[in-house]
C-alpha cells in the first residue's frame, strides 16, 4: 500500500510538470483534453486587446495653507476702543477692524497743529521782513527750521494716531479675537488672525529621484479626512529649488481653488500627484495568469485555439493592466475562464464582439 501512494504521488508530480512546462504533452501520457459538456470545447469568454489611458502618479501626504496669511498685532500701547468684525468673519481688504481710544495721541496732535500754525505764522512774518531788507537773514533761516520742526511734529503723531487704527492688509476671513473692548495692549499683541482661504496652497514632499518630472501645471487629486470620499482638485504651483539631505524629497506647493472655503489651513491632506499619461494597449485584469514572477495571458487564434502568450505588464488602474510587451492591437484574449483552457486545444469563446475595450477612469500605479 505504501508502494502503491508513492507511486501515485509520484504520478501526479509528473503530470503537473507536463502541464506547466509542457501543456501539449497532456496527450501523450493519456490526460482527457478540456472539455464542455457533451464534450464540446469550453466556453470562454474572450476580449479583444485595445488600447487604454493610464496615467501614473505619485502619493503624498500634504498640509493645508492659506494663499495669505498674517497675525493682526497691536501697533502702539492703547486701550481699545471698539471692535469691528465678528470671528470667522469674511473680510475686504482695508476694513478696520479695531480702533484704539487714542484719546492722549488726539489731544498731543491738537497741539502739534497749533504749533505748526504758529511756526508757519513766524515764517510768514521773517519772510516778510527780510524782503524789506528789515530783518537779517539768520532770522528768516530760523523761522524756517522752526516751522519743519512743528511739521514733522505733526507728521509723528498722525503716524501714531493711525497705529490706532488697525485694518485689514488684504481680504480674508477672521481668526478668533483675542481681545475685548477695553483691554489695554502693548506693541505686538496678537489680536487676532487673517487668512485668504479662496486659494489654498498644498505643500507635499516628493521623493529626489522624481524631480526630473516634477514641473508646474500637474495636475492632483486631493483627500481630506473630514470630506471622506471627496476630492479637490489642483495643480502644481512651484518646485522648491534645494533638495533636503535628510530626507533626500523636494518640497513641492500646488494650488487648489477653495470658493465654498471647506478647505482650511493646517489640514493633513492625502496627495494624488499625476506624473504623466499615456495611450497603451491594455487587457482586463481577469486575462492575466500568474506564474511566479511571470504573467501570461492565453491569446485565441484563428484556429480558435487558446495559445499561450508571455506578457510584460506596465501601470495597473482598476479593472485594466497596460501591456508593454507580449500582445498587439487586436488580438484576442481570454478574460473569463482562464482555469479551462489548455495551451493548443480548442475554446469555444463567448462575449467577443469584435469590440475594443471601453477605456475605465481613475489613476494608475506601478504593477
């Protein structure tokens, strides 16, 4: 009985390396070909080899910035004095958005304005009388210095007194204020925040050895975790011009237009980046049967025999494999049942109607 194992075993072992290395030799050691009931061929479903759009890309993880983006500080020492946008708020450029009391810098730029009247009264008068040949000309030359001092007076304390008054550097909308009406602030107080949000930057790092693709005006596809299954179109902006040594990535910033203002700044951002598309031949992902590190497909010939034909793959997208070697324009291939063919023997196809793939949608990665 052992005898009798062994040898079966050893059979089978024998049988399964014809059928991998020799499929035609089925016949001569007895093996029944494949067959469909009443021992018809069987029926396969067969495609014919078109051509697809796949366009390879590169995955990043990005962060979210705003276009513009600034800390509205106090100016000058002051109390403040009123409050002119709510939090969140959308804002133009220019608005005010908080006035100080500036009571003390009002009542210091009343007198400067008096002095200046005075001072430019006395230069009247010198000149005046240095016309007439009355007064020495040192006393006109004082007359003017006095009068530019009173001028420059003034000019200081408008300066001051704008300070007082903060406004809105460009549009945007309002961070959280974090002041109230009354608080009294020093130069540098963080008063509140101003994002442009209406263009969002995606800054991502890619790794060096792309950097001979990476160019303004590609195109990305981009993922949020609080808009799942939503993507944000964009494209590149800029490529960074130095390389970080320890990383061995380049920064890369694209632009992705945010009118509805969902995007915010900060967000982690799942990066879609499209290197580059191509027209290839293509065949259904079914069609492909895998033989360690080999990939063939079985090719339907004119004979209606299935023949077994070596294949290099390229990008995968869903449902379709580009081909880079192996088939050609037209051929037929088995797509469905692929596990019924013999190499050499007759199929019965089915579903072939001459027809070239529809080309599916989406990005593709390396096989």
């Amino acid at each position: 009985m052992k005898k009798f194992g062994f040898a079966a075993a050893a059979a089978a072992l024998v049988l399964l390396a014809v059928w991998l290395f020799a499929p035609g030799m089925l016949d001569l050691v007895g093996a029944p070909a494949a067959q469909g009931p009443g021992g018809r061929p069987p029926v396969v479903t067969v495609v014919t080899v078109g051509r697809d759009t796949f366009t390879e890309t590169i995955e990043a993880i990005g962060t979210a910035l705003a276009s513009e983006s600034v800390t509205i500080t106090a100016k000058t020492a002051d109390t403040v004095g009123s409050i002119n946008f709510t939090e969140g708020q959308q804002v133009e450029a220019g608005a005010i958005l908080i006035e100080m009391t500036s009571t003390q810098q009002a009542a210091d730029l009343m007198a400067a304005r008096a002095e200046l009247a005075e001072a430019e009264k006395a230069y009247a008068r010198a000149a005046d009388l240095v016309s007439k040949g009355i007064a020495a000309r040192a006393t006109l030359d004082a007359a003017v210095a006095a009068r530019d001092a009173a001028r420059g007076r003034v000019q200081a304390i408008e300066a001051r007194l704008a300070d007082t008054i903060i406004k809105a550097p460009f549009a945007g909308v309002v961070g959280l204020r974090n002041v109230s009406v009354g608080s009294y602030v020093r130069p540098g107080d963080v008063i509140t925040t101003l994002d442009a949000i209406g263009l969002i930057k995606a800054d991502f790092t890619v790794p060096e050895r792309y950097l001979s693709v990476l160019k303004p005006g590609l195109t990305i596809a981009v993922g949020v975790a609080a808009y799942p299954g939503e993507t944000f179109a964009g494209a590149v902006a800029s490529v960074d011009t130095r390389i970080d040594p320890v990383t061995r990535a380049v920064k890369v910033r694209a632009e992705l237009p945010n009118a509805d203002l969902r995007l915010k700044p900060g967000m982690l951002m799942t990066v879609v980046l499209n290197v580059s598309e191509r027209s290839a031949l293509a065949v259904p992902e079914s069609a492909l049967v895998s033989q360690g590190e080999k990939r063939f497909v079985f090719v339907v010939d004119a004979d209606s025999k299935a023949q077994r034909v070596d294949v290099t793959t390229g990008l995968v997208k869903p449902g379709r494999v580009e081909i880079l070697s192996g088939l050609k324009e037209g051929d037929r291939v088995v797509s469905q049942g692929t596990n019924k063919v013999i190499p050499g023997r007759p199929v019965s196809a089915a579903g072939d109607d001459g027809a070239k793939p529809v080309a599916a949608s989406g990005g593709a990665n390396p096989s």
